[in-house]
C-alpha cells in the first residue's frame, strides 16, 4: 500500500529487505551456539517491530531525485542505515538508564530480565548492559555488511562511502556532546542547537540526503539543493523530538512521559526556558532537571514552567521557520518530480508527527 508520504511502499520494501538480512545472521547464529539465538530474537523484534524508516527514505528519494534508478538493491543499502539506528537507540538507552523503547523494555532491560528468568550467576543489571552495548556494537557492524551486500555495485559504493562514514562519526560525536553537556550542566541555546546538528540533524536527513545524491552521481546544482534542504529539517525534526520527549503521549511515543526530563537533557526546548526563565522559574527547572525519581507532578512542574517561559511556544515556531526554509530549498531544483514531492511530503510528517 502506498500513500502520499511513501508513494514507492519504500516501508514495506525496507522491511523486507532488513527481514532478510537479520534471517541470514539469525541462521548463522544458529551453527555458533544456541545461546547466542536470543540476540537474534532481540535484534529482529527491535529493528523490524517498530521504526518510521526516515533516514532510507531520506536516501532513496534523494537518490530518487537525481535521477538514480528504483531497484532492490538501492532499497537493500539504504536499509542499512536502519542498522545505524537501532545501534544508536540500544546504545542511547544503556546511557539514559531508559527502561523503555518502542513501547516495550529496553534492550538491556530485555537481558536482564533473561538473566533474572534464568537464575545465572552475577548481577543481572549488569549482565543486561554489557548484553545491549555488545548488540549495538553488532547493529553498527551488520550496517556495514548489509551496506556491502545490498547489491549496488563496488563503484557506487565508494562513491557515497564518505557520507556513510560521515553520518556514523558525526551521530557518535552528537552523542558525547549530549552526555557532556548532562555532565557539565550546560543550559545553553548554542550547545542545544550543535548538539542537535550532530546527533540528529546531519545523521537523520543532511547526510543520508548525500549519500543518496552520492550513490546517483547526483549533478551540483542537486546536490546543493540537499544542502539547503537537510540541515534545516534535520534541525526542525530534532526539535520535534524535543517536544515529544516532554509534552508527547506515552502511548503514541512508546516511552513514559517526561522521560527526557528524569534524564536531564538539555536540549533546545529546556536550553530556551532557561534562556527566559526569572529566578523562581530557574529553580524549579534546575531542582527537577535530572532527577531520576521525578514522579508525574513533578513532570507536570517542568512542563508549566517551560510553557511559561515561552520556551514551548519558541520551539513550535523555530520547527514552522526551519520546516519552511526546508521547503524553499526544494522549489526550482532541478529535482525528479515524484521525488521531490516525496521529499516535500517526507519534510512535513518529520515535523509534525506525534510519535
């Protein structure tokens, strides 16, 4: 079935073509050691349960829009790119303490609840974080594999390669500066926003719109195009995330409400209420900001205290202005039709969506 936002099924194709791959490493995993299948079983649930599939999308209908051709094995790369994320996620939570994703546990509660069920031997929490970093690490790898092994030819590859390898370094990066700035206590816009770049920004649509102008030989004048469009939505769509992670429905978003709070994050949304925020505010932000053992009213504090500030007002604008430039970016390029309303259709579910 097709829609306005997926007007190729590209969902269902990249489904199919990660259902295939993780079948291959689960029958492999089955001539190694019985005792490794649970990983295959955590990783398939993981990555084929649940996932909006942005970043293939982002790279096909940028390839799309250069004039690259539709086939499976662009379909199978680009999938790829869904093994980043499921690495990120499994990785993310270990480092927030997460107890849930996608609606149900995180990986490393996942193991530890195999080791309690087991009765083994040691601390099962630990057990669980050691198991979940070791499976982000092997999503990170079989990105690679099935990079490799989707089918587009030895020279297509290299030419996007960088990208690729571009988008790995500058989510890990992202990464540390977020947990960084957790640690140091930095509340400011600037680091908010370098961290958002970084971490969601170049990695969920600037660098797979690249390596999908890369893998078509995409002309310059295209290629900038996707430069003016990815960094701007990249941004809109990380703020997004921002809001969700405070103001979303646990049910739609799959993690309990407030989480972004209990783990501290100091992300655009929170670094602009700090921004405003007079003394009395200030402290209700910061007595709360972190505190793991935030209960519901305390959420209900920091949700009052940001909308007071008009720092939720200034996101929700901030998301409207970088989804417009976005856009902007589009008209008169010289772009394939199809793709480029597919790209215009993509800009506004990233931006809008609910979960």
């Amino acid at each position: 079935m097709t829609s306005p936002v997926d007007p190729a099924g590209l969902r269902a194709r990249v489904e199919k073509a990660l259902a295939d791959f993780l079948g291959r490493q689960r029958a492999h995993m089955s001539t190694v050691d019985a005792a490794t299948l649970p990983i295959a079983e955590t990783v398939e649930a993981f990555v084929l349960g649940a996932g909006k599939r942005l970043r293939p999308a982002f790279a096909y209908w940028a390839c799309r829009g250069a004039g690259g051709a539709d086939s499976d094995p662009l379909v199978s790369t680009v999938a790829a790119l869904e093994l980043v994320q499921a690495s990120a996620l499994i990785h993310d939570d270990v480092m927030d303490g997460s107890a849930t994703r996608r609606g149900g546990p995180a990986v490393h509660r996942r193991f530890a609840d195999l080791h309690r069920a087991g009765r083994w031997h040691g601390d099962p929490d630990g057990f669980g974080t050691g198991a979940a970093i070791l499976l982000g690490d092997l999503c990170l790898v079989w990105s690679d594999e099935l990079w490799h092994t989707g089918g587009l030819p030895a020279a297509t590859l290299a030419r996007a390669r960088p990208e690729f390898d571009r988008m790995r370094t500058d989510l890990t990066l992202g990464q540390y500066l977020d947990v960084h700035a957790q640690a140091t206590g930095d509340t400011t816009v600037a680091r908010a926003l370098k961290v958002a770049r970084l971490k969601s920004a170049s990695y969920t649509v600037e660098r797979p719109m690249l390596l999908g102008a890369a893998l078509a030989g995409a002309a310059p004048a295209v290629v900038d195009a996707y430069r003016r469009y990815g960094p701007p939505l990249g941004e809109a769509f990380q703020l997004r995330d921002d809001v969700l992670g405070v103001f979303g429905d646990p049910v739609v978003t799959g993690k309990p409400a407030g989480d972004d709070l209990r783990e501290g994050k100091r992300t655009f949304l929170v670094a602009a209420a700090f921004e405003a925020a007079d003394a009395a505010t200030r402290a209700v932000l910061s007595g709360g900001l972190g505190d793991p053992q935030l209960d519901q009213a305390g959420v209900t504090r920091l949700r009052e205290a940001i909308t007071g500030t008009g720092a939720l007002a200034r996101t929700e604008r901030r998301i409207r202005e970088l989804t417009g430039t976005a856009l902007t970016a589009l008209s008169g390029a010289p772009l394939d039709p199809e793709a480029a309303g597919a790209l215009a259709a993509l800009a506004t579910a990233a931006t809008t969506r609910t979960g």
